[in-house]
C-alpha cells in the first residue's frame, strides 16, 4: 500500500503543470524554461516515467525566449525519437531553435510563420517574435550608420514597406533613391551592453547577403 501511494503521489506531481499554467497565462514568459526545468528534476529524481506527457514543445519554446539556445539543444538531444519525430509541434518550436543556431535570422521569421501554434503556445511564440525583433533591432543600430531596406526587412522580418515605415518611425532617415538607410544612433546605455560576438556575427551574416 505504501509502495502504491507513493506512486500515486509522483504521477499527480509530474502532471501538475499549474505553475507553468499560471506563467503563460500572465505571461511571464522569462519564467517558463526554469518552471519546466525544475519540475522536470523533481519527477525525474522521484522516477516517474514523464517522457509521454511532457510539454516538451513550452520547454523548447521557454529556452529559446530566454535565448538559452544551449539548455535548448540538451533538452532536444534527451527527448524521446518518437516525439522528435512524431511531434509537429516540437519539431516546430525545434526548427526555430535552428535556425537561431545557425544565425540564419531571416529563418527564425519562417519558422515561426510556418506552424499554426496551438492556443497554450501562440503567446509564448509571439511574445518571442516581438522580442527578437526588439533585439535585432538594437544590433543593426549598434552595427551599422547605413543599411539598406532590404537587409534592413530581413533582419526584422517584415515586408520592406513595413520596416521602412517601423524604422523612420524611430528616426531612421531614407533614400528612395539609393534604397539605404541611415541609422539614428542611440545613446550608449552602459548597463545594456551588446554583445560583441552579437555584432561580428551579424556582421558577417550580412557580409555574407551582399557578396
């Protein structure tokens, strides 16, 4: 009896989601990944056998909003094959994990249009869109004093007419003529230091687009 009931009681720990329930709903996104990687620890050290009801997708999704893109690819790599393989969206919320791997910024955009995202994710995911704009944003101020629009729409993932229209709103000057744009720099906030590794990559990405 004893044996039994302590198994009851780890079966109803590793289905009570309802701190995670409870972070997307006001969302608190930025508390989604460690939500789901401490309760992961405790059903995995009371040995319930958790792997089929996971939100593995959240997890992945909470990782790549906390731009923990190394935490994002261990949990990847301990999944079940059959949920990697079987699982659209899993593999959804992977596929943008790679493509933030592979810096290949334009691809985070698709891989976040390519996938109709269930009601629990859409938040999450959009919340993430919002933010990596925001960011990306912040690097081509920081890289560059001209950019064209083109790039420019890449990197924010918009249409050109829309990342002219967000960009000017900001300060940005534009030349019809030329098709460039002349960045407005910002104050430098010492506190908000941008990574420099950031930059260079962002750099030879886009190095990489006009040669």
């Amino acid at each position: 009896m004893l044996h039994t009931n302590k198994i009851q009681r780890a079966n109803k720990a590793a289905m009570d989601f309802s701190l995670l329930s409870e972070a997307l709903t006001s969302k608190s996104y930025e508390k989604v990944a460690d939500i789901c990687d401490e309760h992961m620890l405790q059903v995995a050290a009371e040995g319930v056998a958790f792997q089929e009801d996971w939100p593995y997708a959240i997890h992945l999704l909470g990782h790549i909003y906390a731009g923990d893109i190394n935490s994002m690819r261990f949990l990847w790599k301990s999944m079940p094959a059959t949920l990697k393989e079987g699982n659209p969206e899993v593999i959804a919320a992977w596929k943008i994990g790679q493509k933030l791997w592979m810096r290949d910024y334009g691809g985070v955009y698709e891989a976040i249009r390519g996938y109709d995202w269930s009601q629990e994710a859409q938040g999450l995911v959009a919340a993430f869109s919002d933010l990596y704009t925001k960011n990306m944003f912040q690097l081509l101020q920081s890289a560059y004093s001209t950019i064209s629009i083109q790039d420019t729409a890449l990197f924010l993932g918009m249409s050109e007419d829309d990342a002219t229209t967000f960009v000017q709103q900001q300060g940005w000057a534009v030349d019809s003529a030329s098709q460039m744009l002349t960045v407005k720099k910002q104050p430098i906030v010492t506190e908000q230091k941008l990574d420099a590794s950031k930059l260079q990559n962002l750099t030879e990405y886009v190095f990489h687009l006009e040669h």
